[in-house]
C-alpha cells in the first residue's frame, strides 16, 4: 500500500523474520549483514547519534523512515537517470554532509502532520565518524565470530574446510568468485540457490586447488586437493 510498484519491480525479492519484524531485499547478502549486525548489537537502538537525533520525532506515528546519506549514496546512485546521476556525483561531498534524514507522518484525524528533519555534518566530521563507526562494527563482530589462529597447518581435516557461500542470485545456475587480481578464485553450481554439483577453487595464480563436488548444500563424494598439479590430499564424504 505504502510502496506502490517498488515490490512489483523486484525480480527477485527475498525476505527474512527478525523477532517482530519481516525484513524485505533484493539481495540475500543484504539480509545476510542485517541479521549479523541484529546478532552483533549494531543496530540504531544501540546507536547514541541516532538516539540523539531521533529526539526531534514523536514516540508514535503512521510512517517513519530514516535513512543515513553517506550509506545511501551507491544505493540511490543505481536508482537514478544518467542525467541526474551526474549531478549527484557532483555533489557528493554536499549530499553526504547532510548525513541523516527522518521523515514522519502522525495521523491527526482526516490528515497527516509531517515532519522532515535533517542533521548536517562537515565532510571532516563524517569522516571521522565512519572511521569509528567502522571500528566500532569489526570490533562486535570479533565478539560474533571469534578469531581464528593466525597461523593454521593444512591437513587432510582443515584443507577441505570451505568457508560459507553465500551467492547473490539465488536463481542462477553457478557462482563465482574472483581474486583481488581478477584470476577466479572458486565457482561452484547452484540448484535454487543451493550449493549442488561441481564445485572448484583456484590459488591466486589461477592453478586448481581443490576440487570436489556438492550434494544438496553439503560435501559430497571424493574431494581432491592439489599442490603444483599433483594431489597431496584425498577425502571422501
């Protein structure tokens, strides 16, 4: 009711139940990093700069939305026309600075009181503050995830140890995945979003490493690791 078209114009919205709340994406990852920011206590009712600006808000209202430009900015980028994208660009440093926004609506009767409120920080002030808010989030999810040993001697139990794949669209038939260098780095098939079928990851030169193959999201069968084109480690799962 509220949103018109904006759900009509998802071709692949996705969703997740958080306590009370059912949490809308077009992204599995996106709903991936709010449920680990809800389990790492980095929300907005532990945030003390929203609180401060939530004071110029009523308790109770018909609609609230609020929104924190600079984490915004590549969002609305991907929303807008070629014509205004340029602009935006333009005045990105402007745009941020103006680094939270609340809209409310408060029924009083047949009508709506509404109230828009901006908070304006200097781009030098922002940027301090995504440093520490940056800080602040790896340090929680240390709490979440704990560290692991820096200094790990792979065998036959721990090479073949894959971390968690998340993929992006859960109605493709493969995923894959690059180096910082541009060389793949894994690819593996997908069955409605499941890890099922081959799955294969390279070293950072582009040589196999291991190869093995995934049954209904878990290992499957005989899995290969491989150093310099020879097998050092055989599994079987």
């Amino acid at each position: 009711m509220l949103a018109g078209n904006t759900f009509a114009k998802m071709e692949k919205p996705y969703f997740t139940i958080i306590d009370d709340f059912v949490v809308f994406s077009t992204s599995p990852n996106s709903l991936k990093e709010i449920i680990n920011n809800h389990l790492a206590g980095y929300t907005l009712s532990k945030s003390e700069r929203f609180e401060e600006f939530n004071y110029y808000f009523e308790t109770k209202s018909s609609v609230f939305a609020y929104a924190e430009t600079a984490n915004s900015y590549n969002d609305l980028l991907s929303l807008l026309d070629t014509k205004t994208k340029q602009q935006l660009r333009s005045n990105k440093s402007y745009f941020n600075s103006f680094s939270q926004v609340g809209v409310q609506l408060i029924s009083t009767g047949d009508l709506f009181k509404s109230n828009l409120t901006l908070s304006y920080q200097s781009p030098e002030e922002l940027s301090i503050y995504q440093e520490k808010e940056m800080e602040l989030k790896e340090e929680l999810y240390k709490k979440l995830i704990p560290e692991k040993d820096t200094i790990i001697k792979e065998t036959s139990e721990t090479v073949f140890k894959i971390e968690p794949i998340h993929p992006s669209d859960l109605s493709a038939k493969e995923y894959k995945e690059f180096y910082n260098n541009k060389l793949l780095k894994f690819e593996v098939e997908l069955d409605d979003g499941t890890l099922d079928g081959d799955f294969k990851l390279y070293y950072p030169t582009g040589i196999l490493k291991i190869k093995g193959q995934f049954k209904k999201g878990k290992q499957s069968g005989t899995w290969r690791a491989y150093k310099k084109g020879k097998v050092i480690f055989k599994k079987r799962f």
